[in-house]
C-alpha cells in the first residue's frame, strides 16, 4: 500500500520535498553565514557587504528551489508553450510588472559598491526620519529610530533621497549651544561661562590643528551671534566624538550653563507681558457734535 501511495502521490511529494529542503536549506546556510560573520569580522568591522550577502544568497536558494518545484508540474509544460508564443507581449508585460523590484535591486547594489550609509551609521532624511541602519537588503533598507521603531524603505526610494549622515568619512560632531541673555547682563561673564562648561565636560575633543595650538588659539569658540529684541544671543561651538556623544554633551552643557548662570547672576530673559483693563464703570458722555 505504501509503494501505491508513494506512486500516486508522486508529484506532490516530490514536490512537497523540494520545498521543504529548499526552506531548511536556507535557514541553515543563513545560520552558518552569521556564524561566520560572528568568528571572522571584528567588532567596528563593516557589516553592510556581509549582510547584502546573506540576502543575495537566501533569496538564489528560494527562487532555484521553487524554481525546481514548479519545473515538476507536467500542466506548466502547456503553460510554458503558450508564454513562448506570447513571449513579445509577456517580456513587456514582466517589464512593467518587475520595474520596482529590480529597481529596488539595482539601487540596493549602488548603496553597497558606493556606500553613501553603512549599517550602524546615524543617518537623516526627509528631515523628520533619523536613526540607524540596522541592515541593508535587496529590496529595503531598515532604519531603527530611536524610539526603537523599524523604518523600512525600499531602496529605490533612499537612493534618491538627501541623506544626513553622521558617520560618513568623519564622525565628529560640532553641536551648537545657543543661549540668550538679557541685555543688563555681563556678556564677558556669560562667554566665559559657557567656553568653561563646554571645554571642562568628558564628552568634548579638541579640534585645534597644531599649528592653532602653538598660536594659543581657543579650544572652544564662543561668540554673540545676534541682538534680538529682549535678548542677546550667544553662540558656543561644542564638538564630540561622534553623534551619541554630541547629543549627550548638549543636554548636560545646557543644564551646566543654566545652573551657572543662576548662581553667578546672569539673567536668560523670558517673555513678559503687561495687560491694562479698561474701566467701564463710568458712563459714556454724549458728544456734544
């Protein structure tokens, strides 16, 4: 009864264990590659060439496993007979229908050769879309905010976007602290106070060149940029290593200045407003015209 079953039921089995091989087959070649990339890439190494790797090379062992089940099908001859008579109308028709995809392809293979973002770079885009990129793959590129969301754009869609990338050649950061002061108040005071709190915090370098330390120039630049109309704005240049750093550094500077300036009487103006009421307790007077 089992060699009947078996010779009835040839083509689905037959079918069902191509793809069932071609299912295990690629769970298992992706656990051996980042078992791989585990041993053999180091820590800051980039990962964006290894990652597309591991796509490119799941998606060959799909499209020739299912490739072979469908090839099994004896009704697929008749089809195949029909589309090669057809085959001017059907290559357009394909060519329309896969113009995205290989589109997304295409523009996948440009991001690795030319590498405008690698994984783990902080990237900006559209303004309000910044995280890190957390993998690359044929069709999408996948972002990780940093509210640990998933942004997933296709890769035909970035490639033509303007980016902001925080780690692209140089990943020094300049942050800039702006604080305004009322007018009655010390500039001097309020300039150095902010040049000490930028430079004296763990998170700030020095970008001075050689020849600008031998010149005594300042390592933090501090500056009035502006008289607005309740305020004077001064600005400090603070750099950091990287992205993460500059961000930390900003916070922790901002609340340092503020607590400085509070205890050595420098004043951040605020807005003030001042409201009259009319008095309508009197009667209106006739005009005497």
């Amino acid at each position: 009864m089992l060699s009947d079953i078996l010779i009835q039921y040839q083509l689905p089995i037959t079918i069902a264990i191509i793809i069932i091989v071609t299912i295990i087959l690629a769970r298992v070649s992706k656990r051996l590659f980042k078992k791989f990339i585990g041993s053999k890439v180091t820590e800051d190494e980039d990962l964006t060439n290894y990652k597309f790797i591991e796509h490119s090379l799941s998606t060959i062992i799909y499209l020739v496993g299912f490739s072979l089940a469908i090839w099994r099908i004896p009704a697929l001859e008749h089809v195949a007979q029909s589309m090669v008579a057809g085959a001017g109308i059907l290559a357009i028709a394909v060519g329309f229908a896969s113009q995205q995809a290989l589109g997304n392809i295409i523009s996948g293979l440009f991001i690795v050769i030319y590498k405008p973002y690698v994984i783990n770079d902080r990237i900006t885009l559209r303004t309000d879309l910044r995280g890190v990129v957390e993998d690359i793959s044929l069709r999408h590129t996948v972002i990780r905010n940093f509210e640990n969301q998933r942004i997933i754009i296709p890769n035909s869609v970035i490639s033509n976007e303007v980016l902001i990338n925080s780690n692209f050649n140089d990943s020094k950061i300049c942050r800039f602290i702006d604080v305004g002061i009322s007018y009655g108040s010390d500039i001097d005071l309020a300039k150095k106070i902010i040049a000490e709190e930028i430079e004296n915090h763990p998170l700030n370098i020095d970008v001075r060149t050689p020849e600008d330390i031998e010149n005594d120039t300042a390592r933090v630049f501090v500056r009035v940029l502006s008289l607005l109309d309740s305020s004077v704005m001064i600005r400090g240049w603070a750099w950091a290593e990287d992205a993460q750093s500059a961000f930390l550094l900003q916070c922790d500077v901002t609340e340092s200045i503020k607590k400085r300036f509070d205890k050595e009487g420098v004043v951040i103006p605020f807005p003030q407003r001042t409201i009259s009421y009319l008095d309508n307790s009197k009667p209106d007077i006739p005009n005497p015209n």
